[in-house]
C-alpha cells in the first residue's frame, strides 16, 4: 500500500518546477501502545468538550477555535477560513540559498521528511535539481507551510531521491551559553586525557542503527505477556545507579583494561603526572 504523503506541492529552483511530495521517515506504527479503559466495565473512554463554566458537553459541532485577544474575550475562527489562509509557502517551496549541511547546527535540526517527485513529469526536472545540489554538495534552503505553520527547513540529495529536515527558528532555540556558562572552567591532567582517548579507540565502531533496540519496550512487552497469561508482573531488579568518581586517573586504568587492555602507546611507561598523583592519594569522601 502506497504511503499518504504529508504534504503535496512545487519545488521550484528559479524558473524550473516539478511537482514533489514528502513522506514522513518516521514510523510509530509498532510501538506498544494503550487505551484508557473504564476500570469497572473494561469498556474503552472517549474524550468530550464540556463547557467550562456550565460543565455540560458539547454537542457535535458546537465547538469552534478561539484565539484569545485579552483576558477572557476570544476572536472565533472557523476551520474554513483557516484552510483558505495561503501563501506561497503553502503549495511551492523555492530553493532560494544554498549551504554546506555541516554548517547548520545540530540544535536547528526537527523533523525528516523523504522527498520524491510526484508524477513521471516531474521526474526530469526532479532529477537535474538533485543532482546539480550533489555535485555541487550543497543543500538548499527553502520554507514551507506544515500543520498550519510556515517552517524553515533545507532540502538535500538523498540516493535517487532528497530528504528535507524542518529547521527550528533562532528564538525558539535556547543558545548554548545560557546553560554551558554555568559550567566552570577546568584544568584537566594530559595523562589523563590520553588514557580517556584510548578508552574511546577501544569502544570505536561504526554507525548500525539496526543494533538499536527498544529494551524500555521489551520490557513492557514481557510485562504484557504476563498479564495476559495471568501471571505476576515480572519483578524488574533496578539497576544499580553510577556514583560520582573519587579517584578518576584510577578509574580511568581500570576502564582501559576492562576495554580490552589495550596499553596506550609512549604515555604509558611514564609515571603519573604530579597533578595525578595528587588527586590518586587524596582521601576518598565517605559516601552519604
């Protein structure tokens, strides 16, 4: 079954246009999921709009959007007449810059969407804009109307096909320095340094995201199981919570052995730093 694109419309690149759909990347379709069930008769909920003030529900088709211009007092907003709001962005989104992906940061980065030409017209015009972007290795900037509201996003080749990710505007996004500045500065040891950097060598891999599992999910899972076979909820055992480190250059040996014991190359005959060493005899803090 063909999937139900989330937006249909026009990539244009100055005055080449090819009619181009997105398609969600992401799927929630297997992820457990639960109902709200009344707990005396087993019967699924639903949810209803009650009046605020009189409590009584709302009939079918009495409910109307709001936006709310001064305390209490509301500007009423059809359905219609929000769908007749447009703009360009609404059905065109025209590549009017082009950028290096690298150079967008990976906190304006929100949703995926895969991008595909809509009809065997557009494919030509499809093809010489994704290609051209390729060649060039670039990624273009563009706008677009989703869920009713206009969205930065950039656009880049993907195999035969693009991928567009919306963008986040700047005064949504918290800058670094509003959280980081409280962190303080620290002089860190080079020895240690360079045993962490080994650590890291020895856990080195390669990106497999079939690797990743939902284990929060199997859990769940199991615990369905067991209900429905009229068993006890499984008994999960918490798992231990880390504590802060009191003797770091001594914890950082002992992970470097237990990720294969791999000796880090010159640095390792020398002794430990003075600033090491210091901090290898310094008392341990007796825990709470």
């Amino acid at each position: 079954m063909a999937l139900r694109p989330a937006w249909k419309g026009y990539l244009k690149l100055s005055l080449v246009t090819c009619a181009i759909e997105l398609t969600n990347v992401v799927t929630h379709a297997e992820k457990v999921s639960f109902r709200i069930l009344n707990r005396k008769t087993g019967n699924t909920v639903k949810r209803i709009y009650v009046d605020a003030e009189t409590g009584k529900p709302l009939e079918e088709g009495d409910e109307i959007k709001g936006y709310e211009v001064s305390d209490g007092e509301f500007v009423h907003i059809e359905e219609d007449e929000i769908e007749a709001v447009q703009i360009e962005s609404s059905h065109t989104m025209n590549l009017d810059g082009f950028v290096e992906k690298a150079s967008i940061e990976q906190v304006y980065l929100d949703t995926p969407y895969y991008v595909s030409p809509a009809d065997e017209v557009s494919e030509e015009a499809f093809a010489v804009i994704r290609d051209a972007m390729a060649a060039r290795k670039m990624a273009g900037l563009a706008r677009i109307v989703l869920y009713q509201r206009e969205r930065p996003v950039v656009i880049e080749p993907l195999g035969k096909g693009m991928v567009l990710t919306t963008l986040r505007y700047d005064d949504t996004v918290r800058q670094p320095n509003t959280v980081f500045d409280e962190i303080k500065a620290t002089k860190t040891d080079d020895e240690m340094i360079d045993l962490a950097q080994h650590i890291i060598s020895q856990k080195k891999t390669k990106f497999d995201p079939s690797k990743f599992d939902d284990r929060y999910e199997d859990a769940l899972l199991e615990l369905i199981r067991a209900k429905k076979a009229g068993r006890k909820a499984p008994k999960a055992k918490a798992p231990p919570k880390p504590s802060n480190v009191v003797n770091l250059f001594d914890a950082l040996k002992k992970s470097l052995n237990a990720e294969g014991g791999a000796k880090p190359g010159k640095s390792s005959s020398k002794a430990p730093s003075r600033r090491a060493k210091a901090k290898a005899s310094a008392p341990k803090r007796k825990s709470a």
